[in-house]
C-alpha cells in the first residue's frame, strides 16, 4: 500500500469511528429524527454539487426505484433506529454490536436469490465464532439495558447488510458518490417535515451543535469523499477492510472521551466478532484468483454511521 492509500486507509479508521460519540453527544437534546434531517441535509448540500459537476446524477434517473429503496435501507431508517439506540446504549456498546454487520452479511448472500453462494467450512466456523461475540456482548454487557434498543442496534445491522446487497444487485456500475448524494437528499426531504415538528424549542449546548456539523460535515460528506478516493487508490475490496477497526475506535473513543466503561464482555465479544468476520466473508483464494474486480463491490459503500 502506498504512502499516500494508508493515509487514506486511517484517516477512514477515525472518520468511521468516531460517528458513535457524537451520536450519543446529539441525542442528548435532540430528536433522533432531527438529527437524521440535519445531519443529511448538510452533508447533501456538500456532495450533490460535487456529484452535479461529475455528471453523475443524471445517470441515476433510469434506476430511481432502487434508488429510494436504498437509501432508506442504507440511510433512512439505520440512522433514525441507531440515534433511538444511542438513547438508551453507550456509544461504545453500541458500535461493538454492530461489528456483527458482515456476519449478517455473510448469511444475506447466501440467502439471497439467485446467489450462487455457498457456506463453506471456514465460513461456517467464522459464523459461529462471530456470533458467539454477539452472544457474550449481549448477555454480558445488555442485562438490565433496554431491550428495544438492544433490538434497534439489531435493526441497524440487518439495514447495514441489506443496503450493500441492493446496491451490488440493482445499482452495480452507477457512480458511487451519485448514489450517496442523491441518497442523502432524499433523506433530508422525508426528514424535514419529522424535523420541524421534533425541532428543539431552546437552543442546544455548543457541544449539540458540535457534534452535528461534525456528523454532517466531516463523518459524512467529507467521509465519503475520503473513501471513494481510497478505491481509486487502493480498489474496493481492501478499501473496505478498515470497517473491522472501525467498533475499536468508537470504543476507545467511548472510553476515553465519554467515561463509558469497557468490560470483559466487550472485549471478548469484540475478538470474537472480528475473527468470525473476517473468516465468514473471506472468499476462497480458488475462488478469487483470477477474478474481475467490479467497479463498485457490493460492500464498497459499507457502513455510513
């Protein structure tokens, strides 16, 4: 990798994982769907230009229908249900459950129709060792904790699954930061009149406002523009690797910044989680010598927390 693709492969690291403290810092005083508004309507105001003078979003016109699916699955209701989450979870806790997202993925592609894919041996074993991360978190670390919020984490992890499948299946060769702006755009519109009506009536704390500008600004527009640079650099599939770093960093940011506390549980279940996550989406070598690599991989646009 070179100088220039590990800077971009960090700096990822943090843009990714950090979302979860300033999710936790916004609910505080703000609706979760006032946060979803602000924070997409920003970042879209950022990228729809940039994706307007790349000639990218008239590309997008034939493929509108799983366009808007997308975006509500990627976009919509993960980042409604994770601020709900965020409520009630520490923020940490929080991104250690949904480390469980490329297991769900794994089972996704199988299940899929039309898939093709089998589980072979080592999959299965990733499954099994991965999920039982999920088990220690959850039985370790969530009892007493709401068990709605427990299961909107869960909700946030199917969606982070699903939204890849569809973009893979339905939207394969369309630019990636269209996709992602147009996306951003219609969650802001849905979310607007939501917004309005869950609007605060004081003025948040500074650290409120803080937290979204640097949600919308820097976790999401200026995010995803780092990402997509780092496919050019470095292609999709390592691109994505630095989603398994991601719940350590909003760990130790959970810990350090927040005081949240981390427990046996937590660390065992976040070994766990991502040794079965990378031996439940590791293709076979036969399987990938020799292979095309897409223009975008079906989870080249992973997690927008």
């Amino acid at each position: 990798m070179s100088r220039r693709g590990f800077l971009l492969f960090a700096t990822m690291c943090v843009l990714w994982g950090v979302p979860y403290l300033f999710i936790k810092v916004a609910v505080e005083e703000l609706h979760p769907a006032t946060l979803v508004f602000m924070r997409t309507a920003l970042a879209a105001l950022v990228l729809l230009p940039i994706a307007a003078a790349r000639s990218e979003l008239r590309l997008l016109l034939p493929r509108w229908r799983p366009l808007v699916v997308f975006a509500a699955i990627e976009i919509g209701v993960p980042w409604l249900l994770l601020g709900r989450a965020e409520q009630h979870l520490s923020s940490s806790l929080t991104a250690l459950l949904i480390a469980a997202v490329p297991l769900v993925g794994a089972l996704l592609v199988v299940a899929w129709p039309g898939s093709g894919e089998r589980l072979g041996r080592r999959s299965i074993l990733g499954l099994l060792v991965g999920f039982g991360g999920v088990a220690a978190l959850v039985g370790l670390d969530t009892a007493g904790a709401n068990p709605l919020a427990v299961a909107e984490v869960g909700g946030v992890a199917v969606c982070y699954a699903v939204g890849p499948a569809i973009l893979d299946r339905f939207l394969r060769g369309v630019p990636g930061l269209g996709v992602i702006a147009v996306s951003l755009g219609l969650c802001a519109v849905v979310y607007a009149p939501i917004g309005a009506v869950e609007w605060p009536t004081t003025t948040p704390k500074a650290k409120v406002i803080v937290s979204v500008v640097v949600l919308a600004l820097v976790c999401t527009a200026v995010a995803f523009l780092v990402f997509f640079a780092l496919i050019a650099e470095i292609g999709p599939v390592r691109a994505t690797v630095f989603t398994y770093v991601n719940p350590a960093v909003a760990a130790l940011l959970g810990v350090t910044v927040l005081g949240e506390s981390f427990t046996v549980g937590m660390g065992v279940g976040l070994v766990l989680i991502l040794i079965g996550s990378v031996l439940a989406t590791r293709r076979p070598a036969s399987a990938t010598r020799g292979a095309a690599v897409p223009e975008l991989e079906p989870a080249a646009v992973p997690v927008g927390d």
